[in-house]
C-alpha cells in the first residue's frame, strides 16, 4: 500500500459524532483525575509553595506536546493520533511500539481505575465487596462504550462536567477563605507562601523531585487528538478544543495548587494525606469527607470512561494499519469499534479476580511497568512533529495549522523532556518505572521488527 498522504483522513468505519464541546471536556476528563485531588499533596510536601513552578514547567511542556499535536492532527486527522504519526515519520515500528504501548497502558490504568473506586465505594456498602463494585464499574463503562459515540460523548461530558464544577467551587472557597469573605474563619493571606522555610523550602532538588511527580498529572490529554478524528470537522476543530482544555487545565490545575499552599502551611501533615480534605476541614465545611470520596469517585470513573474510548480507538488504528488483528476493526451499524472496546476492557474483567486473589500485588507491579509510559508517548509527538513538519515544508505542503515558533520551540520541548528523563534517572523509584517502561518499548519495537514481514495484504511493510 503506497503510504497515506499527510492530508488524508483514516478512520474509515467509525461515525463523527463528538461535539467540539464534548471533545473538550473529554480533554479535561481524562487529565482531571486523582492524580490532582489526593496525589497533589506529595508534591506539595516535596517542593513546598515552589510546587507551583513544577506544574508551570509541567504545564509548558504540556503546552508544547498539544500544539505539535494539533499541527499534526489538523493535517491528517487519525484515531491512531501520535501513533499514527509515529508510523509516518519513523516507519512502521515505531508506529506500532507507540500505538501498543499506550494501549497497553490505558488497559492497566483502567483496571486501577476501576480498582480504586471499588475500593472507596466498598467503605459507604460493607456488605457487598471490592471486586464486585469493580465488575459493576467496568461492566457498565463497557456498555456506555458500546453504545455509540454520541451516547459517550454526552455521558463523558457530565462525568468532566461535575469535576470541572467540584474544582471551580473549590477555587471560589479557597480566594474567600484567602481574602476574609468566610463567616467565622480570620483571612489567611497568602503569608504561607513565604512562611515555613520561605517559598523554597527546599530549594531546587525539591522543585525538580516534585516535577517527576506533577508531570505526570496532566497525562490524559492526548485523547482530545484522538477523540478530533471522530468530531464533524477535525482540522477546524483541534486548534479551539486544544486552546480550550490546555487554558482550563493550567488554570484548574495551577489555581488550585495556589488555594493549598495559600490556605494551609506547606508542611501541615493533612494537606500530604488530602490536599483538597484538608482546606475544606480547615473552613469547618460539613460533610467534607463524603463530598471528596464522591468527587473521587467521579474522577476515577470519568478518567476511567476517556480511557477506555482512547484505548479502543488506538487498537482500531493498529488494526486499521495492519498493526493488529484485523478484527480490531471490525465496527457495529453505529460505528462502534466493538471489538477492540471489548478487546480494552478485558483486562478490567480480569482485574476483578486479581482483586479477589491479589489485592495489593498484581495492579501497583503492572502499573509500575507503565509508569513512565507518557514521558515515551510525548518524545516520540516532538519527534514525529519535527520531522512531518520538515517534509511538509521541503514539499511545499499547505497545512491547516502551524505551530509557532518551529523549530525551536519544538526542539525546546524535546529538551525539557530529557531534563525529566535526567532527573528520573537520579531518583531511584522513577529510575526502576523508566526502565521498565523502556525495556517494554524495547521488546515491543522487537516485535514490530519481527512481524513486519507478516502484515496483510494491502498494508505497507517497514
């Protein structure tokens, strides 16, 4: 097969469906998860205050990764996205290394998803156990997948919609509480910032230890590149969606992060244990406990949900490319990719016997193989971005969108990513995920290599 043309869609079977409203807050459902509301609070008692310059740089690479993204996107729209591009810029193992590893990903990440919303939902109901929430959660989130992209688009958009309401009601709390504007509570100001050890406390280790962990927090993004192939008009679309969520995200995000250690000391033991819990406590807010177990919930399932349709969508590419079995691509009369939906969350089934047999040892060895996985996926976009963007401009390409400042900005991303590769080579944990993960990319391109003599008819080989 003669290689697809950048400008050519390739997501034949599938059904436009998404909104570019829906598409947003599926960008914000997907990267809006536990992470930020329970996870914060580690890298608030690592770097104190300077937290905030960990997500600023998190959230310029971010930036960066989304706009190549979107160049690339609104050229040649793909439900393979940055596998897709990986493929056209590198060959066909590259293509297929990316594309399996981040569906290899999705797949673990779905089954802890589900892991932990079992667990939390099992606290409120003693008598019906952990794995049994855990087969009603992806039991139902399979069929909401199955039921056809508009009908998951419209119940993604209120899964992110109670998220995004759950934060700006916590943003709007925390200025009052900062400002006086809360009955019976004295004003805090913002003297925790510099108090405690000073904005710094730990200098710059610490804002560099805290980046290895805020980084990943805003993972989850990608699927607005995926999600763009099945909207009415991609190339137009990606430019609003990628502007919409990455604005909301950094605001939601650094804004938060600012409530915390403006409200409470940096090094208060509550704000490691529940960041959001603990300002809410300190506002003598009732019922605060359930209200963040229920948001929790929401953000597990919502991510969960964005995760199943981008793993599904990225292994109907890889069948679509001759990268998969063939099967992947078969699609239902609403152009459901049903058997690559079923493929994605088949793992989650199994989940619910690892959770009975193996509750604390199966799900954290597998998600510490994938841990690094998003430090791949975003350095293989900045290189198939370069690289696509060369040719284009060589040929004389007209394209629908061009990244500013290439390639220097481009080239200025690779290089805040090796800095995070850098220091997760220093910090033992983070050491022990990037080689795992990297040692699976390896035996992956393996395969690709392996295989590329056996693809189907039609498809082109390496």
């Amino acid at each position: 097969m003669t290689e697809v043309p950048l400008t050519t869609t390739t997501t034949k079977g599938l059904h436009p469906g998404l909104t570019r409203r829906q598409i947003s807050m599926m960008g914000l459902g997907g990267a809006i998860g536990a992470g930020l509301f329970v996870g914060s609070g580690e890298g608030v008692g690592i770097a104190g205050p300077a937290v905030l310059v960990s997500y600023l740089v998190a959230g310029g690479i971010v930036v960066l990764v989304m706009a190549m993204l979107a160049e690339m996107v609104a050229a040649r729209p793909s439900s393979g996205a940055f596998s897709s591009y990986a493929q056209k810029a590198m060959g066909r193992s590259a293509g297929s290394a990316v594309g399996w590893l981040y569906w290899i990903q999705l797949v673990v990440v779905i089954a802890a998803e589900a892991t932990g919303a079992g667990g939390i939902v099992a606290k409120w109901v003693p008598g019906i156990p952990a794995w049994a929430w855990v087969l009603v959660f992806v039991a139902a989130l399979t069929v909401v997948n199955l039921f056809g992209v508009r009908n998951y688009g419209r119940f993604e958009f209120w899964f992110a919609a109670i998220k995004v309401a759950a934060i700006i009601a916590f943003l709007v709390v925390g200025v009052c509480a900062i400002v006086g504007l809360i009955p019976g509570v004295a004003a805090t100001g913002v003297t925790n910032l510099v108090d405690h050890g000073g904005f710094a406390p730990n200098g710059i280790t610490g804002i560099a230890a805290a980046l290895l962990i805020v980084v990943f927090a805003f993972g989850g993004t990608e699927v607005v590149a995926i999600a763009a192939a099945e909207s009415d008009d991609p190339s137009r679309n990606i430019r609003r969606i990628v502007r919409e969520v990455l604005v909301r995200i950094l605001i939601f995000y650094v804004g938060s992060i600012f409530v915390i250690v403006a409200v409470l000391p940096w090094n208060d033991p509550a704000v490691k244990a529940g960041p959001f819990s603990a300002v809410l406590d300190t506002l003598k807010i009732p019922g605060v406990g359930l209200v963040m177990d229920l948001i929790v919930v929401v953000a597990l399932l919502s991510a969960m949900n964005a995760n199943i349709y981008g793993a599904s969508r990225m292994a109907f590419s890889l069948g679509e490319r001759g990268l998969a079995p063939l099967a992947a691509t078969r699609t239902s009369a609403k152009g459901v990719p049903y058997v690559a939906v079923l493929a994605s969350v088949a793992f989650g089934f199994v989940t619910v016997a690892l959770n009975w047999a193996f509750p604390d040892t199966v799900l954290p060895a597998l998600l510490n193989v994938v841990g690094s996985t998003l430090l791949v996926i975003w350095t293989s976009t900045a290189l198939a971005q370069i690289i696509l963007r060369r040719r284009a401009d060589r040929a004389g390409e007209a394209m629908p969108m061009r990244m500013w400042g290439f390639p220097w900005l481009s080239w200025l991303c690779l290089a805040l990513l090796a800095g995070v590769v850098a220091l997760a080579m220093i910090d033992p944990a983070a050491r022990t995920q990037l080689l795992l993960t990297l040692a699976l990319m390896a035996v992956l391109l393996v395969v690709a290599r392996l295989t590329r003599g056996v693809s189907r008819p039609g498809v082109a080989k390496e």
